[in-house]
C-alpha cells in the first residue's frame, strides 16, 4: 500500500492498493491534540442553522482551493479531453511516490501517438521481480521467465484439430494449429520424449527420459497420474481407441500397458533385447504394433499379451510404425532409410519406399489411409501414394534431421518438427508452406539482459541473435547479419544498442527498438570473444582471438585504438566502473589493465599458471576478479 499526501492538516491522502488498483479518498482534521480523526466520528453541529452555515462555508472554501490548484496545475494535467488515454492509464496505473512531477508546454491539439523504444518509467506486469537478488533472498531465488522451446522430440494433433502438442526436452507446449501460437506450457523441466492425446483429448500421455510415464489434464496441464515402472527412458507412448488403456515402450526393452483410469499397470510385454523406439494400437485396438532397435517390428494381442507376428526386412533400427486406418496395413520407418509398407493379415511386406538418403524417423497415415507422409534425417519430408508405393511430393524448409510429422484430422494440413528447432505447417494438396514456428536452431552461446530489465538477447552458433521481451517471453526481433557463431553479446548501459561478437571476426552494432543494423565493426582477424560497453555507452570494447583488443567510438563505427601486446588469445574485456581502465584476460595467463583515454598499458598481473577466460570490477573499482581455466595439455598456438 503506498500514498502520497497532498496537504497539511484538513486534506487529502490518496492511498493506491497494488493489488486492487483502485484508489480511495478519506478526509482527516489533523487539528485535534489527539490525533488523526475521522470528521464522521466528531460531535454533530449543535443547531440546524449552524449546521448549514458551517457546510455552506466549508463548500466554499473547498472550492476555492480546488480552483486554485488547477490554475496551478493546469500544464501537467493529464491528456485525457485529448484522446491520449494511454498517458492516463500509464499515470494511474503507476506508483505516484516514484514520478517527479514536471510542467510542459500547454498541448493545444490532439498529440500523434507513435511508437517508441521505452516509456518512462517502463509499464511492468504484476509479477515482474520488485527486489533485487542478494545475499538476504538468494536462497528465495526461483526461475522468472524461460526463454527458447529446447529441442523438439514429436508432435502430434489433438482430435479435434484446433491444437498441435509439440513434446521437447524442457517440457510440453501446446500451439493453436491455425496461427501456431503457444496456448500452454507444462511439464516444465521434463525431457520430454513422446506424447499422445486420449480419443477424447482431454488427456496428453508423455513419456520422458527419467522413465516415467505422466498423463496430464490437457486444459490446464495439470497433472493427473505419475506412472512408474520403467527402468530407461520412455520412448514412445499411445492410447488404445476407447481410451481405457495406455501403452508405453522403453529403452529398458519392454512394453507397459496401463490401465488410464487409475494409472495401474494392466501387463509388461517383454521378449526385446534391445531398445523399444514405438508402438501403436490397430485401430480396432485389439493389436499393438511396436518397433526395436533390432530392427524388428512385433504385433502382440493387447489381451493377454500373446506376440502374433514378427516382421523382418528393416537392416536398421525401426524408430516408428503406423497402422493405416483401416487397420489393414503397417508401415514402418526405419535408420536403413527406407519406409515398409506390411499386410497385417499375413505379415507380408507389400512394398519398399526408397528415396530418403537419411535414416527415417517418423511416419503417419493420412486420415484416408491414401497418403503416409515420412521425415529423415536427410532434412526433408516426403508424401508417398499408399496403393503403389510411389512418391507424391517432397518438402523441404527443414535445414536438420526431421523428427516428427503429423496430419491434421481432416487431412489437409500436416505438421513437422525438427532438429533445426523449427515446427512447419503444410498445405498437402499441393505441398506448401503456410507457416512456422521458429527458434535458434543451434546451441545457444550468448545471453544479454537490458540494464532495466525489460529485455534478453540471445545468441546462437547459428549465426543469429534474438531479441525476447522479458515479461512475457515474446520474440521481439530476430537478427540476421552474422555468418557465423555468435560469442559475445551486450547491451549499452541505456539499453538503446546491442552489441554481438561471431567468429566472423566482426562486431554488429544492432537497434533494439526496432531490429535494425547500426555499424559493422571490422578489424579483427580472428574470433571476436568478449564485448563491454564503457559506463557512458560511448565506447565499445571488443577483445578477439587474434590477441588483439579494439576501442571503437559507437556512435560513428570509428576505431579509436588497437590495443595489442598480448601473446595468445582474448577471452574477456571489461570496463572499470568510471570508464578510465579496460581489463582484459587472455590465454596467455596475464590480465592487463589498459588507459582508455589513449589505449597505453598501465600494469599486467603476471603469475598465474592458467588461462584466464573472464574479467570483472566490483561496483566500486576497488577490485578485480578473475576465472581461470586449467587445461592439461599446452593451448594450441592461435
């Protein structure tokens, strides 16, 4: 609860509750020897007659001061007869104790509202942390916010078709199929390997690498059931058609089959050797179907568990099956790059679809049963005609292993997701791309945040820098310039500019409000390792693999010095708080303390037995702090 008082002894306090957002107004008379008192509490006037004069004068002398404050005011009066209701709701929405009041010049007409880098102060959500994190509330310290969906796994349509569930390794996220929005995040910090929606879609089963079988409430990702029993990791995981039962396949050899209900174990299919990458239920659900790493596909009767059939003709491992639906057919994907179409009936193999030169990790029928689209390793997916075997189309945008594909339950869209960090929608009629969903489709090897807070960067060893806003996780903007890796990144201390450093050896100077680029920063010759802004943002500092250290002026891209003198590698630079000394740690096992008026060298801390690879001041330059790394065996010569 905060408020300001705007008077002295009869006046008024504006009290705003931080939860509520409503403000209330009470009347004091501060007069009383006694204490504050509320004027309701207070003996009533003894006469009508003096009651009215009293309430008469009061009213007038009320009005008089009202009046005489808006004359005073009026400059810094909110916009509101103007149209500007952002500004009122900004101001009402924001602690008055922290705002200075300002007078400006009087708007006359209605102001252009235009878009700008930041508001001030910055408008933040309810959650956003309001403390800083010390040595009294570490142990308080839980994530905020996660930026990035890791790695995609599988992917699969709800029944009804309105949602994509995508499976990766830091959990469950559920898109809108038609604009490929995020709807829902759950299962957080799972790796999560395998999922599959219940007939009803009410329910999502996962299976994740800590061997364990979830089952989830799809509309709030709540979770229902813990399902135990598996000693490896849950590879694939599916629904029987009533839905009643759940069976789960794992790389501890066996096949679980769980009753949905109260998540007990119905019976555990066993006979593998080897891995269990996937099973299915025929669609009558009286068969399960499941392929191996010994490159095997078995049926089994659900009821009882009996194998039927075993089916041999794949010289890899088999990573899916697929019963088509009518239950006549099976296909099977395999590391032998081949896809097998199989009669059910009899085991028969009808035919062999050759064209993928990678191994083959995902297939799926077509609601009709008259197409089965396959993804591969070699970054592509292929929709093939069932009758005979032949290939219908090829698409391509993936630019790694495609892990996954899936059909919408009408069958004209279908669902990829890959190792690229990409999940694409396609029009299978004729094979377009309608949309995608995008992340970084390498390691991430980079991260920034703004000085106020606002904003993330990330960068990536594939070559691109993105720009998230904090509060709620959105991508701002995605940086295309570099040609290789990113190593470095920073913001300058007004958060206006980033900075990123590649093994292309230049330095990009970015606009964060809108994604553009300022300067490309050339003179290196190796690797650019370390970036640092100095405190008054107008000098950057970049540190490189070739042993050198550049001082550039940011406003114009010009470089003011190259300091050099070291024998090996850059790995950090940074600034001392009032800006006069660069630090810089190297390969070469020194710190150096640099004057960055002119570049000149002031001292190098000589000693240590290890590369140093990071450099920092505390706060108030009194110290320096270092990391070192040891290594076994001599740095190569760079």
């Amino acid at each position: 609860m905060t408020f300001q008082e705007k008077s002295e002894g009869l006046g008024t306090r504006i009290f705003e509750d931080s939860n509520s957002k409503s403000t209330s107004t009470k009347h004091y008379d501060s007069s009383s020897g006694e204490g504050i008192i509320p004027l309701r509490n207070k003996d009533k006037p003894t006469s009508k007659i003096n009651g009215f004069w009293l309430v008469l004068i009061a009213f007038v002398l009320v009005a008089g001061v009202i009046y005489f404050f808006v004359l005073q005011n009026e400059p810094t009066q909110l916009l509101t007869q103007s149209g500007d209701v952002g500004t009122a709701a900004m101001q009402e929405k924001t602690n008055l104790t922290q705002i200075p009041i300002t007078k400006t010049p009087k708007i006359i007409t209605t102001p252009t509202i235009k878009s700008t880098f930041a508001s001030f102060p910055p408008l933040m959500p309810a959650f956003f942390p309001s403390e800083k994190i010390s040595a009294h509330n570490a142990s308080n310290v839980s994530q905020f916010i996660r930026i990035g969906n890791g790695t995609i796994n599988q992917i699969a349509y709800s029944p009804d078709g309105k949602t994509v569930a995508v499976a990766t390794s830091i959990g469950i996220f559920l898109y809108d199929s038609g604009t490929l929005e995020v709807q829902r995040y759950f299962a957080e910090d799972n790796y999560i390997l395998s999922l599959a929606f219940s007939p009803d879609g009410q329910t999502l089963a996962s299976g994740s690498r800590d061997g364990i079988v979830r089952l989830w409430q799809v509309t709030d990702g709540s979770l229902l059931h813990t399902l135990e029993g598996h000693t490896n990791r849950v590879n694939s995981v599916a629904f029987s058609p009533d839905g009643q039962v759940l069976a789960s396949g794992s790389g501890d050899g066996t096949i679980r089959l769980w009753h949905v209900a109260d998540g007990s174990i119905l019976i555990s299919l066993v006979g593998y050797t080897n891995w269990v990458n996937c099973i299915a239920f025929s669609p009558d659900g009286i068969i399960l179907a499941s392929g191996s790493g010994d490159g095997t596909i078995r049926l089994w009767r659900v009821i009882g568990g009996n194998l039927l059939h075993t089916f041999e003709g794949h010289t890899d491992l088999v990573a899916r099956v697929a019963f088509s639906p009518d239950g006549q057919f099976l296909a099977s994907g395999s590391w032998d790059n081949t896809i097998q179409l199989w009669q059910v009936a009899d085991g028969s193999l009808l035919h062999t679809l050759v064209g993928h030169t990678g191994d083959v990790e995902s297939v799926t029928f077509s609601p009709d049963g008259q197409i089965l689209a396959s993804g591969s390793h070699d970054n592509t997916i292929r929709l093939w005609r069932v009758a005979d075997g032949s290939s219908l189309n090829v698409l391509e945008k993936h630019t790694d292993d495609v892990l996954s594909v899936a059909f919408s339950p009408d069958g004209q869209f279908l669902a990829s997701g890959s190792d690229d960090g990409t999940i694409c929608k396609w029009r299978v009629a004729d094979g377009s791309l309608l949309g995608t969903v995008e992340n970084h489709t390498d390691w991430v090897s980079s991260v920034a945040v703004s000085s106020d807070g606002q904003f993330v960067a990330t960068g990536s060893n594939d070559g691109t820098i993105r720009l998230w806003q904090v509060f709620d996780s959105s991508l701002l903007y995605s940086l295309e310039g570099h040609i290789d890796r990113i190593n470095c990144l920073a913001f300058s201390p007004d958060g206006h500019v980033l900075a990123s450093g590649s093994s292309d050896d230049t330095v990009l100077l970015w606009q964060v409000s809108d994604g553009s680029l300022l300067q490309n920063l050339e003179g290196h010759n190796y690797w650019v390792q370390s970036v640092a802004f100095s405190p008054d943002g107008k000098i950057l500092a970049s540190g490189s693999y070739d042993g050198t250290i550049a001082l550039w002026q940011v406003a114009d891209g010009s470089l003011l010095h190259t300091l050099e003198g070291n024998t090996n590698r850059i790995a950090s630079v940074t600034f001392s708080p009032d800006g006069q000394i660069l630090a810089s740690g190297s390969y070469d096992n020194t710190i150096r303390l640099w004057r960055v008026a002119d570049g000149s060298l002031l001292h190098t801390l000589e000693g240590h037995t290890d590369r140093v690879e990071s450099v920092t001041f505390s706060p108030d330059g009194h110290v320096l702090a270092l990391s070192l790394i040891h290594i076994s065996e001599p740095t190569r010569p760079y």
